[in-house]
C-alpha cells in the first residue's frame, strides 16, 4: 500500500458525495484503487519524471469509477460478478483510469493564456457571476409565460461566466465568438424591458412559431394554424414566402411602437438593424461583425492575435456584464428578502470599483497595443 491511500471509509464516503450508482461494487472498486495506488509506484519507476508530479488520489477514485460505470453501461451483455472474476478487466480499469489520470491531468496540452483564475479581471467578476447566479437560482424558471426575464438573464450571466472560463483556458476567440450570443443575449433582454408586454407577448409568441417551424409541435392541425399565423403576420409586414425564417426569428420587433409607426431609421428584420437598433445599442456593430467572422471561422478566427483578442472579448464582456447587472437590479432586486439585498450591497460595495479598476487597466493595455483611435472598439454614445 502507498502512503498516499485512504481508508475504506473514506472511499465509501466519496462515492456518496459524487453519487455513484448504488449498482457499483464498491468493494470491488475500493480494490482497484488500491492496485491503482500501488501501480504509480512502479510507474514512477519507468518514468522518473512523473515522480516529482504530486498525486491527487481523489482525482484517480474518479476516474476509475467512471471508467467502470461507463464499462457497465456500455456493455449491457456483461454482468458486474463476471467482470470483477475477470483479473483482464481490472487490468484494463487501471490501465484506462491511471492513462486519462496522467494525460489529463499533468500532461495536458495548454494553450497560452493572459490570465488565470487568481487575476483579479477575472476572480473579481467570476465572484460578482456566482453571487447573482445564486440569487437568481432561488426564482422559478423555465416557463416562458412568467419567467422569461429571469431565464434570459440566467443565460446571459452564465455565457458570461462561460466567457471567463474559456479566456482563463487561453481560448480568446472561442470566447470572443460567445460574447457574440451574449451580446445577442442582453440586446433582446434591453427591448423586452425597455416596451414592456406587448413585445414581451409577441416574442413568446414567435418562439411558438420558431417550435411548429422546427416540427416540435405534436398536433398537425396545432401546426398547421400557427402556419396560417406566420403568413398572415408575414403579410401584414409586407414579407415574402423566402423570409419566413427572418420573420420567424425577428418578427416578435413589429410590436414596438416606434416600429410600427415606421419611427426606427433603416429598420430591418434583423439582429443588427433590428434587435441591436432598438436595443440602443447599434454602436456595437463592428465588434459584433468582427465577432461573426470568428464564430464563421473565417482567416481572422486562425490567424488571430491572441492578445488583442483576449482584451477585446474582456472588455466587451465587462460592458455586457455592466448592462446585466444594472438589469437585474431594476427588475428584480426588489423582489428579494431585505437580508439578500443588504449581502448584495455589501458585496457591490467591496467589488463593484475593483471592477471599474480591472475594466479601465484593460481598455488602457488595449490603447497601448492599437492606439486611442481602436476602430474594433469604437463606441459612440
């Protein structure tokens, strides 16, 4: 035995924080870490420099209980009495477990990266993600009819979480092509608050009209009528059959008054003429055009600089992220206990200027590699 085994009990109890099916023989698997245990020893030997590589065995139970759950389930034609019989198997579990413990875990391929999850740009908003996703998750959700605000800030908070993550993984454009959906994210939840029901019903509506178009709809007569629905819309918006998708997606903006009433300069049924125009926030279209081409995987997305990009999608996120909060707490600061939203304050107080510092660092790193006259980041209030 290795000196860094744990008990049996302690195995026991790992399993029940993880939730491993109670189908597990845990006898069995408690066996297999403790051969697992004692095999890196061995590998140590054949390859000394994983010897000075510090073994976190936890992260090993996990991998073999995986792999043995994956096993089970993948192969419905062996019974577990068979395959704990079977000295091949066991081979095989530890072979796979300490392999994927290794690779993953030491030997992983690392992309460059600006920052890591201690820098303050991103601990900072990664805490102040967590706090409002916390309170948020004390809502219901998922039921258009009465939740949709709090499910479009739900997602818009989580991309922006998503976003950290993948920056703090050196994965700047990935990051910077998701920023593109939050944008999309917070420029719906901008016209849904700014024109209230109307619009907001409308938009639910074309979300039924989005499902019969994806065939999601059971009833072919159901179908059918919400067909006839989308053509007489699309008609009295003076569409054709071709834009049907466009009016499907878009058509919830007629409802706005000042669309309507043909108010909204150069008004299109689209995203940036559409949604981002009556968002008020259409000085983002270059960034957001910038960010298609990399979700489009155009030469920008392979031939990238990985520092500009990095500062662009960090600081496009924080100004999303300020629209956000200011969002959650016109709607829905209010609602919650009087204890929450002192611990909100309190937490706003402390973070909330450490956030300014982080975004302004950022916007003058940027400067300094572009210069003052950015065109990606132009913005014109």
């Amino acid at each position: 035995m290795t000196e860094y085994s744990i008990s049996k009990e302690q195995f026991n109890q790992l399993l029940d924080a993880i939730k491993a099916s109670p189908e597990l023989s845990r006898d069995f698997l408690y066996e297999c870490f403790c051969d697992a245990l004692d095999s890196t020893e061995y590998i140590k030997e054949e390859a000394p420099v994983i010897e000075k590589m510090n073994l976190n065995p936890l992260t090993l139970a996990l991998y073999l209980v995986n792999e043995h759950h994956f096993y089970l389930v993948s192969h419905p034609e062996s019974s577990q009495e068979s395959l704990i019989k079977d000295e091949g198997y066991e081979q095989l579990l530890l072979s796979l477990a300490l392999d994927k413990y290794y690779t993953n875990e030491h030997f992983a391929f690392k992309n460059q990266n600006f920052a890591n999850r201690f820098d303050p740009t991103i601990s900072t908003l990664s805490l102040y993600l967590n706090f409002i996703l916390g309170m948020l998750s004390r809502y219901s959700s998922g039921n258009p009819n009465q939740t949709l605000f709090i499910d479009v800030m739900k997602k818009g908070f989580s991309m922006a979480q998503c976003i950290l993550n993948l920056l703090e993984n050196g994965y700047e454009t990935e990051a910077f092509s998701t920023w593109r959906t939050l944008h999309e994210n917070e420029c719906i939840l901008q016209v849904l608050m700014k024109n209230g029901k109307p619009v907001v019903e409308a938009y639910i509506q074309h979300m039924k009209y989005a499902l019969a178009f994806r065939g999601g709809i059971p009833s072919k007569e159901e179908t059918d009528a919400v067909f006839l629905e989308i053509k007489e819309g699309m008609k009295a918006n003076d569409l054709k059959s071709k834009d049907m998708k466009r009016f499907i997606e878009y058509g919830w903006l007629a409802a706005i008054p000042e669309v309507k009433n043909g108010e909204v300069p150069d008004f299109k049924f689209n995203f940036r003429d559409g949604v981002e125009r009556c968002a008020g926030l259409r000085n983002y279209a270059k960034v957001y055009e910038m960010s298609s081409e990399i979700a489009h995987s155009s030469p920008l997305l392979i031939y990238s600089r990985k520092t500009y990009f990095y500062l662009v999608t960090i600081l496009n996120l924080y100004e999303s992220f300020f629209r956000l909060e200011k969002a959650f707490k016109l709607v829905y600061f209010s609602s919650i206990p009087e204890e929450a939203q002192v611990k909100y304050n309190s937490m706003k107080n402390l973070y909330y200027g450490e956030l300014l510092s982080c975004y302004n660092l950022q916007k003058n790193r940027l400067n300094q590699i572009t210069g003052n006259d950015n065109k990606a980041l132009e913005k014109k209030d």
